[in-house]
C-alpha cells in the first residue's frame, strides 16, 4: 500500500470528507456516500459507520436551525431535562424530529464540551448556556 492510500483511509479523512460533502449538499444521502467511498478507495459500510455515528453530521433532511442540546451529566445535574421539555414544549416536536415547517430540528448529543456553562444547547453553531426553561421561548425567537 503506498503511503497516500494508507493516509486515505483513516477515519479522520472519512470524517473530515462528509463534513465537507455535508456543507455543500446537506444531509449525506446513500448517493454521496456511496461517491465518498469509491473516490476515498474505502468500503461504503465504513463511511455509513462514521456518517451514522457522529452526531454534527446527519443522513436525513434537517430543518434550517439545528438545536442540539446537550445531555451529558453536568447539563443533566444542572436540570437540564427542564430545558428538553420547555424546548418540545415550544417547537411542538419532541427530540430526533424536525417542526412541520422545517423551521427546526431538535436533537440530543452526549457533550458539545460547555460543561463550564451547563446546561448548554448548539442552535447552528451558536453557543447557548447557563439555560433555563424561561430562557428558551426567547432564544427560539431570534431564529427564522
């Protein structure tokens, strides 16, 4: 094997081409996942394990603001099941799903790494901490 096809086939370029592949066509469908396989020289069970795995990349369509909250333990401790709920409250939908309007998706992640500030929620790549029920109406707001 020459030294660029074993570079090739690490997870992180797998990971880092669907990150790409993601931002200029959105969600990875089979099609483009399949095409990242045969131009990375890699299985395409192996770029749907990376695909499927990490929690910033989606294989299905996604509303125009993606809110990720976070549920790891310090979000958790610090009532962080008090946001999820005022956040399904708000949007309707509970989370793994996307408003009628495809306005949002509302998503739970193991740690967006704001233990500092918990709980914490991502909206697009906007940081959002210190949370709490009361916060989440008007947060949602400054979102079209």
């Amino acid at each position: 094997m020459t030294k660029k096809a074993a570079r090739v086939k690490t997870p992180d370029n797998i990971l880092m081409a669907l990150q790409e592949a993601q931002a200029r066509s959105g969600p990875l469908t089979p099609e483009v996942m399949a095409g990242l396989a045969a131009s990375l020289g890699v299985p395409s069970n192996d770029v749907y394990g990376v695909a499927s795995f990490y929690s910033f990349l989606s294989i299905r369509p996604l509303g125009r603001n993606v809110i990720r909250v976070c549920q790891s333990l310090p979000c958790h401790l610090k009532e962080g099941q008090a946001v999820i709920d005022a956040i399904r409250k708000a949007l309707g939908v509970g989370p793994g799903r996307t408003t009628e309007d495809s306005r949002f998706t509302f998503e739970l992640v193991n740690c967006i790494g704001l233990c500092d500030g918990a709980p914490a929620m991502l909206i697009n790549h906007d940081v959002h901490t210190d949370l709490t029920p009361g916060k989440i109406a008007g947060i949602l707001q400054k979102y079209k």
